[in-house]
C-alpha cells in the first residue's frame, strides 16, 4: 500500500503542494501552513494524514528555501542602495 491510493490523492497532493508551497514563499501577510494541512482534513477526512504531512512538510521547506534565496538576490543585487551603503560604512570605517 503506498502512501497515494488514487489519482484523486494525487490532484489533492499536488494541489497542496502548490498552495503550501507559495504559503511559505510569501515573505508576508500569508496564513501558517497549519491551516491549508488542516482545511484539507476537514474537507476530505478519508485523506491519508501521514501523505498530507510529509507533502506539506516538504513544501513547506522547498518554500522557505525559494524565499531565502529570493531575498538573497534581492538584498545582494549589484548597484543596489543596501550593497552601496555597506560599501560606504566599509569605506568609512578605514
């Protein structure tokens, strides 16, 4: 028995990871991952918990992740006034 019964778990499976994957790639304002795992047992309760938590999980972490290294790039973008800034502190501290 595997942990994705039917292609009907795989739609749901895939579903979630989409939305909690943009749930934690949203830098601010989006609703806790909880509360997708959790609408998704209260509208399908024959849905395997144990799928739904480890598809939640693992979106979940790939989502942080994309959302570190966005920011990264946003923050370290050459030409931009953070990196000018900490040139000029650097500069300034000589």
């Amino acid at each position: 028995m595997s942990m994705i019964d039917s292609p009907d778990e795989m739609v749901v499976s895939a579903a979630l990871f989409c939305v909690v994957f943009v749930l934690n790639v949203v830098p601010a304002f989006a609703p806790p991952t909880w509360i997708a795992l959790s609408f998704v047992g209260l509208i399908i309760p024959s849905v395997n918990v144990l799928a739904v938590a480890v598809v939640g999980a693992a979106a979940a972490t790939l989502g942080r992740i994309a959302l570190a290294k966005l920011s990264g790039r946003v923050v370290r973008q050459p030409g931009s006034t953070s990196t000018q800034l900490s040139k000029g502190l650097r500069v300034g501290r000589r």
